[in-house]
C-alpha cells in the first residue's frame, strides 16, 4: 500500500479522535480497512500512531452475548472493551468477515446501539451500502471517544450473522488506547479477533431456566412471584442480544409483551418483557386471580424454554437493592423510577440519620386504590390496599405512604421516618404486606445509618 495513502487515512482517523469537534465534525472514527483483518492494513492505525502495534499494557477485546456461536439471521449484542492504564481517550474499528474469504468476505450486517459508534462501508460511505456484499465497518464516533475516561471504555453494538450457514465467521477489531494530547505520538493500538462457529444445526441453542430460584422477584432473591409485579427469569441461552425497552415501545402508555423476539407468559397470560439478555429476563407479571403453582413459558424466537412452576401469591413484597444487599433509597421527596434497572445502585451505599424522611422502592405490595392496571404507566398516584409496615434495625418506622406515583410502572414507593435513636451501623430493612414479610438481613436488606 502507498504509504502516502495509509498517512492520509489514518490522518483522518487521528483528526476524529484528537481534535475538537468543531473542525472535524464529518471525520469522527477510523476509516476502512483499520482493523486487523486479511486484506485490511497490517499494521492498522499503529501507521500513524506512535508505538508498536500491541505493544502496550493494554488490549482490545471482543465478546459475544450469546458465546462464540451464531445462528443464521440471529441478531447478537457485541461488546468491544479497550483497556490500558492511564489513557484518556478511546477509539475502536471492527468488521466481520467469512473465513472461506476473509478479505472481502462480508459476514452479516453491522448496526449501531447508540451514539458512541457509527457504520460505513468499505468505499468510506455511511451504511447502508451500495452493494450489500460489500465489506462493512462499525467505529466510534466523536461522542464515543469520551475524552477524560480513564482506564478503558465499551463500546456495544449489534450483528446479525448472515442468513444461512456460511460456516466459521471471524470479527476482528482494533483498538486505540490514546492519552488525548492532540498528537499521534504516546497513543497505543491492540488488536483481536473472535472466530464464531455456526451453531448445531444451524438453529439457536435452546433457551433453558435455571432449576434453582429460576423465576424470581426482580428486587431480591425471593422465589415467586405476585400480579403486577416485577419478576427475573434467570438461565441460559434466554435471548441473543442484551438490551431494555425504549419509551418509544410504550404504546399509549401501555409496556411491550415482547422484545428482540423474547416473550414470557404467567398461567397462560402475556407478562410485560422490561429487558432481556442471554442470562436474564426482567417481566412485568400480568393481573391473575390464581393463587398457587402457575406455569411460567419463555419463547426465545422459534425456541421455548421448559416449563417451569413458580408460586403466584398476592404479595410478594421485596425492596430493591444493589448487588441484593443495601437497599435503593433516596432523601426527602421521592424519585419516578419507571422501571427497576433505573434505580441508581449509588442510592444504596448514601447513609441516613436517625429521623431522616427517605424513600424506599420495592414491588410486589398488591392492589391500589385508584387501581392500576397490568402492563400500564399508573394514571395518577395511588395508595397500597393492604396495611403496610417497615422496621429498621427491628424498630418500627412511620410510613407516610404506600404506593405508585404517577406515571410509574409498578414500582413501588414508601416513604418512612428513619426510627430516632437508631445507633451507627447497617440495619436490616423489613416490609409486611398484610402477614408478608420481605426478605430478611442475610439475604437483602440494609439500610447505613450514621449520626
């Protein structure tokens, strides 16, 4: 390759990493043939960048959500991790190539998750190309650069495998650890690659939930589940990308009942899928009357996971906690957490006074009064039916009240005192709904009080 040619593109690549935005807003990411693979630059952006090529402390790495298998036309969450100490600015190329012609062998289509990445094709063109078999690339944007980050940054994004069985399929990418001082000397690049083999019979793995507390609240390990409230599938092979609902998949006010192909059903009747990753499924349990064992189905694409038994109870009260231990809480007026995985886990670790007012989030308390319904945002604030309390530390805490706020799909809120006289330390947080108690200290949950 003339060398002149590999200066001007990775001058290009420079310029979107390196200098601001204002003079180089149409050149943010690497340009084509960057990433390692046959027929691609051998020496990648380490052209023009100072350094051997993968001569740092750090590295580049690509994972799959659903291991190192595709099957055909199954779309995959990719994640693409730069890591190396001290650096303060990132960039990333990748491809996907057919190993029967790994230099322009084009192997499924790329597409962008968000807005730290962009897709182009191999005549520099943003996606989609002019000729779909042409070679296609995924590198960050200016945004995803995020100048100031140390230690390594992700980038995510989604491919879909061809249609058919083309046999073993390589991504390769790069990676560029850069110490953002406005030049290519002191910058770093890594390369990988991930060989993905077709799956057995060319159809996905079959979804499985696991045997143990496979069906539980999503707020803590408590096995089963209540109506209307929210609930985690664990397993494997559960869904082949990693992503939640967008507001834009409510419609009229109304939650989705399937996502990326994922569905679940409670005693026959269509929960309200939150999120799914190829580990984890977070639902929305529908309104029942049924008390008891039910049937809980999870439908992966064309596949079903065995059926499980999970016991459906009027109540099932937990509290929200990071890593199931402190729980989520906030001072003084209450937050709207539309959804579980909104709640910020650095809630949990800020300690509280004695006599404090702090609000707690959990799910599973029952009926409301106005009702809310199954599946949809709650149309106004509305109150717990059942009696509710909460200790702290074993001494009882007024509640001022129990329930949804507007606009909030089941989860629920109480906002209580923190008992006076409390002394330092982690006390175990408990509610009971009617005679339901939520899960005990052990298993979830505490609350760091300090005077």
């Amino acid at each position: 390759m003339n060398k002149a040619i590999i200066v001007l593109r990775c001058s290009a690549a420079l310029a979107a990493i390196l200098i601001p935005a204002s003079l180089f807003a149409n050149l943010s990411g690497a340009d084509p043939r960057l990433t390692g693979a046959p027929g691609d630059d051998p020496m990648s952006c380490a052209s023009c960048h100072s350094g051997a090529l993968n001569s740092g402390a750090g590295s580049v790495k690509i994972e799959l959500a659903g291991g190192a298998t595709y099957a055909p036309g199954v779309k995959q969450r990719v994640k693409v991790t730069v890591t190396d100490a001290g650096m303060r600015r990132w960039g990333f190329s990748l491809s996907a190539r057919v190993n029967s012609n790994a230099a322009s062998g084009q192997a499924g289509t790329l597409a962008s998750v968000d807005a730290n990445t962009r897709v182009f094709c191999d005549d520099g063109n943003a996606a989609p190309c002019r000729d779909p078999n042409m070679v296609q690339f995924i590198t960050h944007t200016m945004q995803g650069t995020r100048n100031g980050t140390t230690g390594g940054v992700d980038f995510e994004l989604d491919w879909t495998p061809p249609s058919t069985d083309v046999g073993p399929v390589t991504l390769y990418a790069a990676g560029n650890a850069a110490n953002g001082n406005g030049q290519n000397s002191g910058d770093r690049i890594y390369t990988a690659k991930l060989e993905v083999a077709p799956a057995a019979g060319g159809a996905a793995p079959k979804p499985a939930i696991s045997s143990e507390r496979g069906v539980a609240s999503a707020a803590a390990t408590l096995a089963g589940l209540a109506p209307n409230s929210w609930f985690a599938i664990t397993g494997t092979n559960l869904a082949s990308v990693t992503r939640s609902w967008t507001a834009e998949e409510i419609a009229s006010g109304k939650l989705p009942d399937k996502l990326e192909n994922v569905s679940v059903t409670v005693n026959g009747k269509a929960a309200f899928v939150n999120s799914v990753s190829p580990v984890r499924v977070v639902a929305l349990a529908p309104a029942d009357d049924a008390r008891g064992d039910v049937e809980v189905v999870l439908s992966s694409g064309d596949q079903k996971a065995d059926t499980v038994t999970a016991k459906l109870a009027a109540f099932a009260p937990a509290l929200f906690a990071a890593e199931g231990k402190f729980v989520v809480s906030t001072k003084g007026d209450a937050e709207r957490f539309l959804r579980p995985e909104q709640m910020p886990s650095d809630k949990a670790t800020d300690p509280v006074t004695p006599g404090e007012a702090i609000v707690l989030y959990g799910t599973a308390f029952g009926a409301t009064d106005p009702d809310s319904a199954a599946g949809e945002l709650a149309k106004e604030e509305s109150k717990v039916k059942a009696a509710v309390t909460v200790t702290i530390g074993g001494v009882p805490a007024t509640v001022a009240f129990a329930g949804l706020a507007a606009n909030s799909a089941s989860v629920f809120q109480l906002r209580v005192a923190v008992p006076e006289g409390l002394a330092d330390g982690d006390h175990p947080v408990v509610v009971q709904v009617e005679d339901v108690k939520s899960p005990e200290a052990g298993d979830c949950c505490l609350l760091k009080v300090r005077k």
